[in-house]
C-alpha cells in the first residue's frame, strides 16, 4: 500500500526564493488550465492543456518565465486539475462514494502552495533531498523512509512552514489485537467512551483559542494591504496550525491505538451537519475531529484487515438499557446517570451507550433488524443529573 510520510524542511532564503517562483507558477498553470476549461463546451485532454499552458506559453512574453523552473511540477499541475475534475463529475453522477465535491477553483497566493515533483525531479540523500532547478534542501526526518518514493511534494502552509510529503511503498504490518470488539461513543469534553469503560479525554485548546480570538481582533482592526496585517495574518495562521497539529497528532495516536488493539471497531453514524445548528456547540462540534477520527480508523482497519462498522444514526443508543434491553426513551443532555427501573442497573449515559453501539454494531454484520423490542418503552421521570428512567412494562 501506498503511504505518505511528511518532514519539515529549512531552505535557505535563495531557495525560499526558488520555491516561491516555482509556486507561482504552478498556480499560473493552473489558473490557466483551468480558464480554458471554463471557455470550452467540452473538458479539454490533459495532454492538450500540457501542450496550451505549458509548452506555447513559454514563447510567449507573458509567460516566458515559466521555462525558469522544472517542467515536472508543471504538468502534475495540469494532471492534478483532471483529477480534481474528475472527481467533481464523478461525484455529481453518484460514482464517487461520500459528500458532493465542488468543482475545482482558481488558486491565490495566500493560500496553502504545493508542487508536486515524480521520479526525475528529485534524488533523495541522507540528509538533504534534491529538487530539479531548486538544489539541495536540508530536511529534518524523525524515521527513515521505508522504501524508495515514487513522488515528492513541496507544502508550503499559510504560516509559511515548508515539508516535504514522499509517496512510499509500504508493507503493512498485521499485530494480533488484544480485544475482539469495541463501541465508541464521541462526544465534546469526553471526545471517546469505549464499551471496555475507558474514557479519553479532548486536547485542551483553551489556551490557544484565546490568543487566536485575540488576534483575530486585532487583524480585523489592521488596515488592508498594510504590512502590519499582512504579519497579523501570518500570525493568525500560525496559532490555526498549531491548533490543527494538535488535533491531528491527538487522533492519530488514538485512531492508532484502537485499530492495532481491536479486531472489530464499530461507530455511530453521526449527523454532524444536524448537531451543528446548534448555535451554543456548533463550534466545539465542528472542531472536535468526529469524521477525521473515522476516516482515520476506517483507513487503518483496512490497512491491518480489521473489521470496521458504521451503524444507523438512528439506531437508539442512549434510549435503552444496555443490561436487559428496556427501553426508556429521550432524554436531556444534562442527564448523565440513569438508573434503570426494569433491572436496577445504574449507568452512566456515555458507557451505556458505548455498549449499546457494540452490540447494535455486532448484530447488524448478521442482518438482525432492530437491535431492542420497540415495544418496550417508557418515559423519564427526571431531568436532573441522575435519573430514573421510565415504569416497569406490562408487555413481556
């Protein structure tokens, strides 16, 4: 399987500069490719717009300058808009599974740079990498690459960080899990509860969301075009990427840690877009990572031939007993602890439904339809932070 494993690199300011012209124009061709195929009734072939934005326009003044970097990059731009088309079309006819894709969008200045250079353009050495018309850029690796790459892309984010991402071939190595199942329950302050009783807690971002709404201000504040908002900008970006870096290496590890220990890992089909019109905790929702964690495990229980299942949003997790199956309704958010009239049984809301998620989730592989009796139902008797649930049922 095919794997990306990303460093950090210091160019020097020569190589800075280099590196800027060749983002410039790779986002040149790019706009270009694409303003034809706007103006066009039908999408051009790639090897057309190679031949229309890349090959004639270096005769022309205005795009001369093109010839002055490596034409690899160039026309990986043009590959990647046929993609990015492809994609969107496919997308549209319901062949490309997931949500809608927009069409592609011209590229600005500010925004996040990429080249992508192919077997050619670059030689990698212990402790430099070589690029094409760019020359040798010191690189910081934490691991060695396990095999030769097939690619290299040169990232430059919004707070003007520079990595390096080399396409690897990687074998993938299968541990024996120490458990046969789990249900995870997602949630806000508790970001998982597993059906195993461990609970892990979100990343505080507290401190860092602070000083970003500060700054926010203050480049609200500064005048367009100035310099001292375009270093407010930088200054923003920066404390964005030290928010995502920590959210990212935060699931990783955990989406890590419950494929390599699980044989079947199941989660809740969430209606993220539902929950976030919720005007109070829209913003904790949308940052909290839910359906990053879950292309995460899904991807890497491919990768180790583990077992991944979704089960229906509507299948009532936090309605039922997890003990003897009674079912007792709604409840608040702020309801936490449920006592349960039919068993006795005292639970905790995310644990119960961790459990309930695990065994909706094993039952759905064998075709079973409802996971409860839906005739065994009741009502809550309190709203408080502990609660009991429903009266005992006639029905047997």
């Amino acid at each position: 399987m095919n794997c990306r494993y990303q460093f950090r690199i210091y160019p020097t300011p020569g190589q800075r500069q280099s590196l800027a012209r060749l983002f410039g124009c790779v986002r040149v061709v790019w706009n270009d490719a694409l303003a034809l195929c706007k103006q066009s009734d039908k999408l051009p072939k790639n090897s057309e717009l190679q031949k229309l934005c890349i090959t004639q326009a270096k005769k022309t003044e205005d795009r001369a300058w093109l010839g002055q970097v490596s034409a690899i990059p160039l026309q990986q731009s043009v590959a990647d808009l046929g993609v990015a088309f492809k994609n969107f079309f496919q997308s549209r006819s319901g062949k490309r599974k997931g949500k809608k894709v927009n069409p592609p969008r011209f590229k600005r200045r500010v925004n996040r740079q990429t080249a992508r250079f192919t077997r050619g353009g670059f030689k990698v050495k212990s402790q430099k990498v070589y690029l094409a018309k760019i020359g040798e850029i010191k690189i910081i690796r934490s691991r060695p690459l396990p095999s030769e790459p097939s690619s290299v892309t040169v990232i430059k984010d919004c707070a003007g960080r520079y990595f390096l991402s080399f396409v690897v071939e990687v074998e993938p190595e299968i541990k024996p899990p120490k458990n046969p199942s789990i249900g995870i329950d997602l949630g806000l302050k508790t970001f998982a509860c597993c059906s195993n009783g461990t609970k892990i807690d979100s990343p505080d971002y507290s401190r860092l969301y602070r000083k970003l709404k500060r700054c926010q201000r203050r480049l609200a504040k500064r005048e367009k075009g100035s310099k001292g908002r375009e270093r407010m900008r930088v200054k923003v970006a920066k404390l964005n990427a030290q928010i995502r870096d920590k959210r990212k290496d935060f699931l990783h590890k955990l989406s890590t840690k419950v494929v390599d220990e699980n044989q079947v890992i199941v989660l809740e089909d969430l209606n993220v877009g539902g929950m976030l019109k919720n005007r109070k905790l829209s913003r904790a929702i949308s940052q909290a990572g839910w359906y990053e964690f879950r292309s995460l495990c899904e991807g890497k229980a491919c990768n180790h031939n583990r077992d991944f299942r979704v089960i229906n949003r509507w299948e009532p997790t936090s309605q039922i007993c997890s003990e003897c199956g009674y079912r007792w309704g709604k409840l608040d958010l702020s309801v936490r602890t449920i006592v349960c009239v039919n068993c006795g049984v005292e639970h905790d809301r995310d644990d119960n439904a961790s459990v309930n998620i695990e065994q909706a989730g094993l039952r759905a592989k064998v075709g079973v339809g409802q996971t409860h009796d839906s005739k065994r139902t009741g009502s809550a008797c309190k709203t408080s932070d502990e609660a009991v649930c429903g009266e005992p049922s006639t029905h047997p």
